[in-house]
C-alpha cells in the first residue's frame, strides 16, 4: 500500500500530537512502530529523516486548530521528542508566547517520554521544561534496574546509566510540573506494588496500560 505524506501533527481525542522525530535511544520491547509499520490509525509517522521545523510545526499546528479546536497538545510519535530537546522547548515558547496563530498561549502542554532526557542533553532538563510543558507522562515500566534493560532495550551509550537518569528525570519533574505520571505496560512480572511505591517516592503518580493501549509512542 502507499504510504501517504507524512503528518507533523496528527489528532487523537481531544489533543493535537507532534510528530517531532522519530530517532530514539530505546527499543522497547512493546513498542508498535515496526508492526503497524510507522502508521498510527491512518497517519503515516514515518519522517523519512526530514524532521520539521518548530517552524512548520507551529504552521501545522495553527491549520488544525483553525479546522477544530484542541485542548490539549502532546509531544509523542514513533520516537523519543527529546531527541530533539532544542526544538521541543521552542515549539513550547512560540506557544507560550502567543506566536502559533489561533491556539491559546495556555493551552495544555503533555510531553510522553521514555525519561532519557538528561543523559540525552547532560542538563537537568526536567528543570528547564518548567513554565512550558504542565504534564509529563514518564514510560518506566519496571521498578528493577534489570528488567528496565531488558524491556527498554537502550542503545550502549544509556545502558549503563539510564535507570537512574529516569529516576532522577522524574524527581526532577515533579518537583516542577503541575502532573507527573510514570507508566508501566502491564508486561508478565510487573509488580504493581513496587512499581506505584517508586513512583510515589519519586513525587509522582502510578499509571498502568494495557499491553496494546489505543496510544502509541513512549
Ligand atoms: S515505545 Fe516509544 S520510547 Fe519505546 S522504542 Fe517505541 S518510540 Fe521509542
């Protein structure tokens, strides 16, 4: 079949998604991108190497919102949004700022995200997303550093310090969001109660998904 151009933004429910890349440092286990083929219910995610602009993401996004109102936007696609860290808090200014034409400069900001952010930038960058994104949705998927590898399968360079940066990522988080979720997939092993009392100690809140949930991306 084919594929049809691919889309920079993207609806789902009541939010608007950005597809800002589709490079990431894991290869979870879970993940659907391969076998529904970068396709996410009828829209082609697959970038082709050519990433958008906060530029033309902004455009994008103010054509959507002028066909129909969002009331949430969501950085989440077939990769890691803070591969592209730079851009990601650029698209959020231009909002703040008032400078995508049409949207509400408070409109609700969610980053879904494998946690990666530190060791991907060396910063803290959950401090740094303060005042530009209001959620963040932390896909941890195991209270055990050694199933966290297996399942998340990251590249060389974030094995041996990944856990622990998204440990801190989520401290970081929710000491200056207004949401912090960390997720787990109901993957065989899960323990439930380990899994929430980590999250609760890191200062945010436990969500579980279905292994399949209607929701794609980290
Ligand atoms: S589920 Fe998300 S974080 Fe995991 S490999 Fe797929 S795109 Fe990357």
């Amino acid at each position: 079949m084919e594929k049809t151009k691919p889309a920079i933004v993207y609806r789902y429910g009541r939010g608007a998604y950005v597809n800002l890349t589709n490079r990431c440092p894991t290869a979870c286990s879970f993940c659907i991108k391969r076998r529904w083929e970068m396709d996410y219910r009828g829209n082609n995610l697959d970038l082709g190497g050519a990433e958008p602009s906060p530029a033309e993401i902004s455009a994008a996004l103010a054509r959507e919102y002028a066909a129909a109102p969002f009331s949430e936007l969501v950085f989440c696609g077939y990769g890691e949004p803070t591969m592209r860290f730079g851009e990601l808090k650029e698209l959020c200014r231009l909002l703040r700022a008032g400078a995508v034409q049409g949207v509400p400069a408070g409109l609700r900001v969610r980053l879904n995200t494998n946690g990666l952010a530190g060791l991907i930038t060396g910063r803290d960058a959950a401090a740094e997303l303060s005042g530009l994104v209001d959620s963040v949705h932390v896909s941890l998927n195991t209270p055990d550093p050694a199933a966290w590898l297996e399942i998340m399968r990251p590249a060389p360079q974030y094995a041996e310090k990944g856990f622990e940066s998204v440990l801190a990522f989520v401290r970081s988080a929710s000491s200056v969001m207004k949401e912090t979720m960390v997720t787990a997939v109901e993957l065989p092993g899960l323990d439930k109660g380990r899994f929430a009392a980590l999250a609760r100690e890191l200062g945010a809140e436990p969500r579980f998904r279905p292994v399949l949930e209607e929701e794609n991306g980290g």
